[in-house]
C-alpha cells in the first residue's frame, strides 16, 4: 500500500518544505484576485444553470409527466445519486498525486453538462417507455460526473482561496447565481414550459442550463492559475486508497460525526422531489405556478447564501449548518400543516434556504478537517457517504409516496433532520477552532 510522500525529506538541489510552502503561499496571494474572479464567474454560472436542472420542480415534474408514477421518479433520483456513490473516490484517485488538477476538472465538467444536454434532447427526438429511459440513464451519467467533479472543484477552490475568503466567495457566487437562476426558473415555467416553447418547454429549459454552465467553464479554465502544491501523495491504486477510508474516519473524531451528520441530513432528502407533486396533488399545477414556486425556492437560495457565507467566515461552519437544518426542518412542518398560497411559497422559500445552507456548510467544513494531503480523498469520503443515502432516499420515498402518502414521507423527512440537528450540537466541534488551538 502507498504512503505520504516524507515532507520533511529534502532532495539535493530542492529547496526545503518551508521555503515550498511559503512559496506557494506567496503564489495563492499573488494570483488571489484573478482566482476569485474564475471562481466566481464558474460558480456563479454554474449554479444559474444547474439550479434549473437540480431544483426540487423542473425535473421531477418533468419525470412524473412522462411517466405518471412517483416511483420512477423516485428512480431517477436515486439514479442521479447513484451515480456519486463511486465517482467520488475514483476521481480523488485519478487527482491526488497530480501537481495540477485543472485538465481533470475540464473533462469531468464538461462530461456532466454532455448528460444535461442528453436529457434535454431526449425530449425532443423519442416518446414513450424509451424516452423515460433514455432520462434515467442520463441522469445516472449527470450524477456520475457531477460525484466526480464535487472533488475536483472542491480541490481547485482549496488550492487558490484562502480559508478566511472561502465565505463570501461562495456567498456572492452562489447569491448572484441562485438570483439569476430564479429570474430564469419564473421566465422557464411562464414562457417556455407553459406554451411548450419549441414542442418541449423542458426540453428548451434544459438546454438553456446547458449553455450557461459551459460559459462558466470557460470562464474558469481562461482565469485559473493554479499552483503546485508544496506535497502530493504517491499515486496509488484504487483499492489500496479504499483500505485507507478507515484511517480517514477514525483519525479525527469531529469528522467521523459529521460523516454521520452528512448522512442524515441527506437522507432527509427522501421528500425534495415530492414537495411540487406534493403542492400539485391539491392545486391545478399550471407553468406559471411552477415558475413561481422555483423561483421562491431558487431565490432563497440567492439571499441566504449571503448571510450563510458571511456568518461562515466569521464564526466557521458549523453554526452555518445548525441554522440551515434547523430552517429546513421548520419548511418542512409549514409545507404540510398550512396550505394557504402565501405559507405555500414561505414554505419553498425556507426549503432553498435550508438546504443551500446545508451545501455550502457541509462542502466547505470538509476542507478544514485533517491534512491537506489527505483532502482529495476526505472530500470523496463525504461525497461517497453522503451520496449512499441520497440514493437510498428517493427510492424508498417514492415507494413510500405510492404505498402512504406524501404526509409520511415528510414526517420521516423532519425526523432525520431532527435527529442530525441533535448529533451536530452533541458531537460536532467546530474544526476551525480545533485548528487554530492546535496551531
């Protein structure tokens, strides 16, 4: 089995581990300024489009129009996070002993906006039984990437950001785009899936994500200057890095808990691609109400994301994900016990809150456990874990929807939130903390 490469081992004519490290901290400062621009612009882009594909709304109504069963859609979802079971690991794999990590993330980026792109379409070009499948094998191959990519990008925003600029990157990243993208969502259900724009409204809105998240690849790839790390791994083989995952886990107690927080909290999501079937069930669902619905939920996103980054850099992460479930729990309980049109869209409105809370908590408290050597694989560990009950999730909430109802599967929803809520206050450290006591 591979080990470390000896950071304190010095070879003839190299400079010594202190002089590499300050070196590459003068390099992540000096070119701070055109990273955070590429970083931005790719983020921000990216979510505009992916927020289109990945909004609890679009999709799932999609799916259930052409099926006309939860449980595929429960499926496709569950396909989708299947996906990012594996991807994850073998992504870090591939990266971990590379010096530059930029040529991966290009091809595992544009792979996953190439499965947008099939979906889309697929609506255009098949019907019936094949096109239902045709949906389900590209959203396997979207989650496939988009598992593999969570790594890269995670990495390349390690690499050039510093941790006290990690926040508010993502704060206005994520706010711009989630703005955008809400604008986008209400135009999309108005304009393009209620007239069924060019004979497939979804098929049109797909396409649209497809051509915003490839200019925000660009961007990055035009902008990004990436420095050499001062240490890598010695390349290994995929097995061998597979025994490692218990040493990963059991070497830092904080992050064994919030490996189990991470699969909790997803596995609340078995109800997310219910909640519009949920508010379709009772209302006349028309593309203006979707388009309202999506754009209450996106622009949550939008807002909260600027109080969520700020309050991160300032107090850490951890608080960020307290608050987060805390206000996706709470939606939860308004979405089904009070079903007038404004508690409706207050309800959507917490919903993308909370969970865009939970993603830039959790994919930025991942970055600050543990040795940076170790971070490729820490990173797919998280995705891997939080992947295998995203997957489980839809599936059993699809099944559970057929057999008992949506009411049941909200409850189950709330409880897991509830108890990630209370492991997180139990168990869970604030690692920037650990940190800076240790340094």
């Amino acid at each position: 089995m591979d080990a470390k490469i000896d950071p304190t081992a010095v070879v003839a004519g190299e400079p010594d581990l202190a002089t590499r490290e300050a070196a590459y901290e003068k390099f992540v400062w000096d070119n701070l300024k055109r990273n955070y621009l590429g970083n931005y612009l790719h983020g921000m882009l990216g979510m505009t489009g992916f927020r289109l594909v990945n909004a609890p709304t679009f999709l799932p109504a999609y799916l259930h129009m052409i099926s006309g069963s939860n449980s595929i859609v429960g499926l496709g979802l569950a396909l989708q996070q299947v996906g990012g079971v594996i991807s994850p690991i073998f992504g870090a794999s591939k990266i971990e002993h590379r010096t530059k990590v930029m040529p991966a993330a290009m091809w595992m980026g544009g792979l996953a906006r190439t499965a947008v792109a099939g979906i889309a379409l697929s609506g255009w070009f098949l019907k019936g039984n094949v096109l239902v499948t045709s949906i389900l094998g590209f959203m396997l191959m979207f989650g496939i990437f988009m598992g593999a990519q969570r790594v890269v990008f995670s990495l390349l925003m390690a690499k050039v950001i510093p941790i006290s600029r990690r926040g508010r990157l993502q704060a206005w990243r994520n706010a711009t785009g989630s703005l955008i993208a809400a604008a986008l969502a209400y135009v999309a259900g108005r304009y393009l899936i209620g007239p069924n724009i060019f004979g497939n409204g979804y098929g049109t809105t797909f396409v649209l994500a497809v051509i915003l998240t490839t200019a925000g690849l660009t961007a990055l790839q035009l902008l990004l200057k990436e420095p050499e790390p001062p240490t890598t791994r010695a390349r290994g083989k995929f097995r061998d890095r597979l025994r490692e995952f218990p040493r990963l886990i059991t070497e830092d107690r904080a992050y064994a808990w919030f490996l189990v927080v991470q699969m909790l909290s997803s596995s609340a999501r078995i109800a997310t691609p219910f909640y519009i079937l949920y508010i379709g069930s009772s209302v006349h669902m028309t593309g203006k109400l979707l388009g309202a619905l999506s754009f209450a939920f996106i622009g949550a996103d939008a807002l909260s994301n600027l109080v969520w980054g700020y309050l991160g850099d300032k107090t850490g992460f951890r608080l960020v994900l307290l608050f987060s479930l805390l206000c996706w729990a709470a939606s939860t309980v308004l979405l089904i016990e009070v079903h007038t049109s404004w508690a409706i869209f207050l309800a959507f409105f917490g919903l993308g809150a909370g969970q865009a809370g939970y993603n830039m908590s959790a994919q930025t408290m991942i970055l600050e456990f543990g040795a940076r050597d170790d971070l490729p694989m820490r990173i797919a560990v998280s995705a891997t874990a939080e992947s295998i009950t995203a997957t489980l999730a839809p599936l059993i909430g699809g099944q559970m929807a057929d057999l008992f109802g949506y009411n049941m599967v909200f409850g189950l929803s709330i409880g897991v939130l509830v108890a990630s809520l209370l492991l997180l206050m139990a168990a869970v450290k604030e690692p920037r903390t650990a940190r800076m006591a240790a340094s």
